[in-house]
C-alpha cells in the first residue's frame, strides 16, 4: 500500500499515540494537557465564559505540573483521551516566535527578512488563518529572551504552546506544517535581548555654535587626555563631536592642531602597559585547593560528555572546601572551612543543589550563589560584580557550571580572540583574590581528537586554564567514572582516579581509587587498545539530563569480531539505532532488549561510518558515540 501525503498528514497531526510519543521519547519536551474545545465553548465546567477557551491547563498545579516523562503522559493520555496538549517553553528549552497576521506579524516577518535574511527553517505550527508558531531551541539558556520582534510578532519563553493534537474554538485544530523540517534550530541572535545601553548619545546634548566650538572641543580633549587617551583618541572622538555637534563643522587641521596640543599635557592614569625587572617579582610557590590538579587563584577547566556527573564532582569538591574536609587521595586536612561560590545554570538550587550538597555533607551556609533569575548573570559584562562577590564573601572555590552559558552580548564561543575577552580578565580576578576558578564544560562531538582538544569551543579555555580535568566513562565497568588529567602546567599530572556513584535519592560520590589508564585512552575505551578506531560522536537525545542506556554492538569483519560501544538516550533511541545499523546492510541485528545487546554480522568499517553520517545528516537524530574496544 502506498501512503499518500494527505495520509500522512492526518497520522502527524492527529496520531495521538505516535504524536505523544515524539514530542516526549524523540524531543524531550515537557508537555502539559490542556482543556480542548468542543464547538465553540471550553470542555471546561465554564464552558462558554471561559475566558482562556480551549487553552488552559487540565491540571491543578497549572503550568508547572508539565512533565517530560513518557509514562506520566500516557497515564494522561488514558485519563483525558481528547485533551489539548501544551509544550511548555522554558522547561523543554525552546522559544517559540508567534507570528499573528492579523496585527500586522506577516509585515514584521517581512522588514525582519530584509534586516537578517530569512528566518531559519525550524520545526513550524500552523494556527490556522495563516498564523505560525516556529520553534526554536536555546543554546544559551541563562540568556534573556526578547519578548517582541515587532507588531504581530510575539517571542515566548515562559509561557506554553498549544500543539496537534490539539483543537480551538473556531472549530480548526493546530497542524505540523509539512513543508517545515521535523525538527528545531538554534535559535537566530536577535531573539536574544541585548544588554541596557544606558550611554547618551550625542542628539541629547545641545548644539556647539560657532564661537564656543574651539574652546568647547580643546575642553572635551583635555578631560579625554586626562584620563588616558592619546592623540588617535582624541581625535576621533572630535571628529564624532564635530560632525554630530558642531553647527558649522570646524575644519578637520584645527580638530588635528587640538588633540595634538592637549597630548603634551601629562595624563591622570598610569599607562596600561608597566615594564619591570624579573628580580622585582616576587618568588611564590603555587597553592593547592586539591594537591597537584586544583591551585588556587587560577581558571581549572573540568569536562566531560553530559551525564557523567561533571557537576556531582564539582558539588562533592564544594561540599568538601565548606566543611572543611581533606581533598579525595589527600592527607592535607585544610586549616578551616572555606566558603564557594557556585554560578550554575542547568540546576536548581532549591530541588537539586541544597540537598545534594547537604547529602555530600556540604555546609550550605557557607555557599554563595546569584539569586538574581531575571537579569542573567553574563560574562564579560558581570565580572565586576563577580569579582566583588567574591571577595565581600571570601569566596576560595568558584564553580561556573556550564561556563559557556554565561557567555555575554557578542561572545562567540568558537573564537579565540572573542573568548578571551572573558578568560583574561576572570584569569586576573582567580589571581587577584586567590580563588580557585573551576569552568565545566561539555564536550565537543569529535571523539577523533586528542583529549587537550575535546571541550567544546575554542581552545582558548584550555589554553588559559593552567589545569585541566576530563570525567569519562571507565571503559572497563560502566558503573564507574574515570577522573583524568588532561592538562597540567604546574604539576606532573596526577594519576586517573575511579569513582562510583552511591545509591538513594542524593547520590555521594565514592572515590574508589587510582588506575594506570589516561584520558586519550579512556576516551578510546579502554587502556588495551593502542589506536582505537572511533567512529562518530553524537547523541540522539535533545535532553542531556537523562541517564543513557547503553548498546553494546558486535560487528564480524575481516580480521575478527570487533566490538563496538554507544549510548542511546531512550528505547525509541535504540530502536532507531538498530534500524539504522539494518539500513547499511548489516543482514542480520541480532538484539536483546534485555541487555541491551546487539550483535552485528558482515558489517564493514566504512560502511559504518557512512550510515552513521547519513543518519544524523538526513534524520537530523544523532546517534550515541561508538567506538571500538578491543579485537
Ligand atoms: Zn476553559
């Protein structure tokens, strides 16, 4: 039977099942029911003067009962089997730009489109009346969101979407639109706000006549040579002054004659640059938060693939700076508690870091963090404030948890240059107050790369942390995480520890001990092999906070069996892995649910690679990394 578009129309907009199933198991999303609309009233007890008709929530707790958990929306599913569905926003890490024609939103898309270019193509809901909601994913979440691009086109954040299978009062019902991609797109720069520009310009200030301009002009020169500027300076700053202010402009030589004549006047500030003899500086020896991998007053970069408990490592180091308690492999007992700072972005300081850190025997008391959720804290434009915090609380241990979430207004992650605007000036303030500095981050897809070069972004953040710490499945037990040196300028590098993670509700981490395998090859999967073959890196999750399954594949080829590792996020991932291994001609995918097992026959290396490659180019669905262990 061939199935025809308007078939498979109807199965993505009004599959309840199958739609449920993709919005939670496939995106992840936090989903929400809501009351539907029967004719034109709300099915809610109001009916027709309901004032919110066929868009509110079913539940009591409202908006923040969403759930992202499968069996949770299938016991909603059963219990409300018409309802509207609603996506809630924030919580599934989206935005969703609302376009509403009739107040003018096709007009704003349009000037937009020839300001930007075209808006990206994105997962897209059609209203009905030529309205859409396009849905985009945020990449830096602590970011403010504008509200509004223009008439008709508002930008949602922290409210919900009503989503197929869902119905309104006009009698329609909300539709995929067909022609959009199946799935989300980072969303462009200008939803993004941009920071308070609270400088006057020069339209507000009052008209320079003729006969002041001279004396004005050499006035403003004197207080810029005053506070440092040189003649360059200064005389670009008259140029602006002049053309801006100045009624008629005076002529370029007599900008020259004054910004060269205030330059013999001494300026009130000390050059930027100070030279100095070797001799004068001080010898000091460097201090250790953690001996040999964490110094004080210095940035330590800590990375690793989300999920493997980045943050439980750095949560177990905080509880230990604050209660006072020796570092994991350490005798040094410290001289008293210390107080830490943690600036965290993924977690939530009442539900996930208070009673983690009390769990771990931290002394919450002693941990500072920014309370401030409207305002995100932003970096370069908040390191005074940071610089401040710390020292008004005699913060020893920072943690910035993921660091590229606080990349401000015009940062690019991937730019030497762009981050070091932010990494030197943090790497001054860890000097100054002789905090150490600890930057998590996540690590980049490309598992071929030598292990200095795996955090994601530019190498700038190695380059200026003097420490580096890498958490990485132990490849011998996958219970187990691996805690290994990747950089060390100060100190040879410090052996490989193993830690497991306890059970119960708050999980402790238990520092099992040292083994003898480096980070180059616990990325590789195991100290056995010498040069393993790594395959792809990629995940098929959206949500990095979810525990992966593990899939174990076997593949026959010429020189033997060889046996592969990934990490599926969900069954509907492992199902679609197994798929996707079948596609590229592997005759016979033997699997075992149970464990998770899959055993692969005929399957080459190349053939691997290029349907992995395939699938996450054309599926846009990204498959777990897999790599070889042994032969
Ligand atoms: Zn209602």
């Amino acid at each position: 039977m061939v199935i025809t578009m308007k078939a498979l129309k109807q199965i993505v907009n009004t599959d309840r099942s199958y739609l449920l199933e993709l919005y939670t198991a496939e995106y992840g999303w936090y989903m929400l029911p809501c009351w539907h609309a029967i004719d034109n009233r709300c099915a809610c007890p109001k009916g027709a003067d309901c004032t919110a008709k066929a868009k509110h929530p079913r539940l009591y707790s409202g908006q923040t009962g969403a759930s992202n958990d499968h069996n949770q929306i299938l016991e909603w599913h059963t219990q409300f089997p018409t309802c509207n569905w609603g996506v809630v926003h924030d919580k599934s890490n989206m935005v969703a730009v609302d376009n509403d024609p009739r107040n003018g939103g096709n007009e704003t898309v349009w000037d937009l489109e020839k300001k930007y270019g075209p808006l990206p193509p994105t997962k897209t809901q059609l209203t009905g009346g030529g309205g859409w909601h396009k849905l985009y994913t945020l990449s830096a979440k602590c970011r403010r969101i504008v509200s509004t691009l223009g008439p008709g086109i508002d930008v949602k954040h922290h409210g919900y979407s009503i989503i197929a299978p869902s119905n309104h009062t006009s009698g329609g019902s909300y539709r995929w639109d067909m022609e959009a991609p199946s799935y989300l797109v980072e969303a462009p720069e200008y939803l993004y706000a941009r920071p308070q520009n609270t400088s006057t310009t020069f339209s507000q200030l009052r008209v320079i006549p003729a006969g002041e301009r001279d004396n004005t002009l050499t006035s403003v020169a004197g207080s810029l040579r005053g506070h440092g500027c040189g003649a360059v300076e200064i005389l670009t700053s008259l140029t602006a002054i002049n053309e801006a202010r100045c009624t008629p402009e005076l002529p370029k030589a007599d900008l020259a004659r004054i910004a060269n004549s205030v330059q013999r006047y001494p300026s009130n500030v000390k050059p930027k640059i100070q030279w100095g003899r070797l001799s004068e500086v001080p010898v000091e020896t460097v201090k250790w938060l953690w001996p040999c991998r964490i110094p004080f007053g210095m940035l330590t970069v800590f990375e690793g693939d989300p999920g493997l408990g980045k943050s439980m490592v750095t949560m177990d180091l905080v509880a230990r700076v604050t209660s006072g308690s020796p570092m994991p492999f350490s005798d040094v007992v410290p001289v008293a508690p210390m107080n830490a700072m943690i600036v965290n972005c993924e977690d939530g300081m009442s539900n996930t870091v208070r009673p983690r850190l009390e769990a771990m025997g931290g002394d919450c008391a002693r941990v500072v963090y920014a309370k401030t959720k409207v305002t995100p804290i932003a970096f370069p434009e908040n390191l005074g404030e940071l610089e401040a915090a710390i020292v008004e609380n005699e913060v020893k241990l920072l943690v910035i948890d993921p660091w590229t979430a606080f990349l401000g207004q015009g940062i690019n992650m991937n730019n030497d240059a762009s981050l070091r605007e932010i990494l030197t000036p943090l790497s001054a303030i860890a000097e100054r107050t002789s905090c150490a500095i600890i930057l998590v981050r996540h690590l980049n897809k490309d598992t071929k790369q030598n292990s200095m070069y795996r955090g994601s972004g530019s190498i700038a953040t190695t380059a200026a942390a003097r420490c580096g710490i890498a958490i990485i499945k132990d490849p011998e037990d996958d219970t187990a995480r691996l805690i290994a040196a990747v950089k060390n300028n100060l100190a040879k590098p410090q052996p490989t520890s193993r830690f497991v993670l306890t059970e119960g509700a708050w999980p402790t981490i238990d520092w099992t001990g040292e083994v003898e395998t480096t980070a180059d090859q616990a990325y590789a999967g195991g100290a056995n092999v010498e040069k393993p073959t790594v395959y792809a890196a990629k995940y098929i999750s959206h949500n990095i906070n979810e525990t992966y399954s593990c899939v174990k594949i076997t593949a026959e080829v010429d020189t033997g069996p060889h046996v592969f590792y990934g990490y599926c996020s969900s069954p509907a991932g492992l199902k679609r892995v197994h798929f996707a291994l079948k596609a590229l001609g592997c005759n016979k995918p033997k699997l075992d649910w149970q464990n998770g097992i899959f055993e692969l026959n005929g399957l080459g290396d190349r053939e691997a690679k290029a349907t992995l490659n395939w699938n996450a180019k054309h599926e846009n669905f990204e498959i777990g990394y897999f790599y070889e262990v042994g032969k």
